[in-house]
C-alpha cells in the first residue's frame, strides 16, 4: 500500500518491487491479487495516467507504447488507454519540436536529419511532424 499511494504501479512493476523485500511468492501473488480484486492496483488505472504523464513530457506514442510494455502492460490495455486519454499527438510533436529548435524554418540537410532523428527518438511517426519540415 505504501508503494500504490505514492503513484500508479502495474502489476509487474509492483511484484518486481516487492520480490526484492519478501520470498515468500505465494503470499505476495495472494496480496496482489487482493489488491487488482479490490480496485487498489489497475493496470487500465496505470496505463491511463502513464500516456498521460509521458505525453505530457514530450514523448510520443510509439516511445510511451514501448515503455508500457517493458512495465507489463497488456496492448489491449495501452490501446484502450490511448482512446480514454484522447491525446492530440500532432500538437504534442509539435510542441516537442518547438520546445527544442524554435520555429519551424527551412533547414540544410544536415540539421534536418538531426531534427527528425529528434522527432523519432521521442517516439513520433513521420506522419506527426513532417508538416514541421514543409514550411
């Protein structure tokens, strides 16, 4: 419990926590899934406030798809947590890209590929910030 009020934890990432405080495995899956029956633990509670948070910091929805998974959550899940959380993902990549080089102006090749490598290493398609590089 003191893990969950502090923050929204998956499931795995609450059993990856724990099992470095307690052995016994079958006590902690019994608690954990007390927890999931009770409403405490929510991976769909998780995912939500996770696109959130990340979104919200510049990532986009490839990177915050990745490090879901990586925290065990289901794609059915992150899906249905990307339509709850209704983010616009174009006006989050262009903010990411102001945020970073100002704006948009014709560029040389060289800074242009540094920029879009930018764009894809936060986790957006080129669909979401080409029209950035067209003006």
């Amino acid at each position: 419990m003191n893990l969950l009020s502090r923050r929204e934890h998956s499931l795995d990432e609450l059993r990856q926590k724990l099992q470095r405080r307690f052995d016994n495995a079958a006590m902690l899956e019994n608690q954990l899934q007390r927890l999931a029956d009770e409403n405490l633990q929510s991976d769909a509670r998780f995912a939500e406030s996770f696109a959130r948070q990340r979104a919200g910091r510049g990532y986009g929805p490839s990177r915050v798809r990745q490090e879901m998974r990586q925290k065990g959550i289901s794609d059915n899940a992150i899906a249905q947590a990307f339509e709850t959380a209704e983010l616009d993902w174009w006006a989050l990549a262009e903010a990411a890209f102001r945020k970073k080089f100002g704006e948009p102006a014709r560029v040389e090749m060289k800074e242009k590929a540094k920029r879009m490598r930018f764009m894809q290493y936060r986790g957006f398609s080129a669909d979401h910030y080409q029209h950035l590089f067209d003006a």
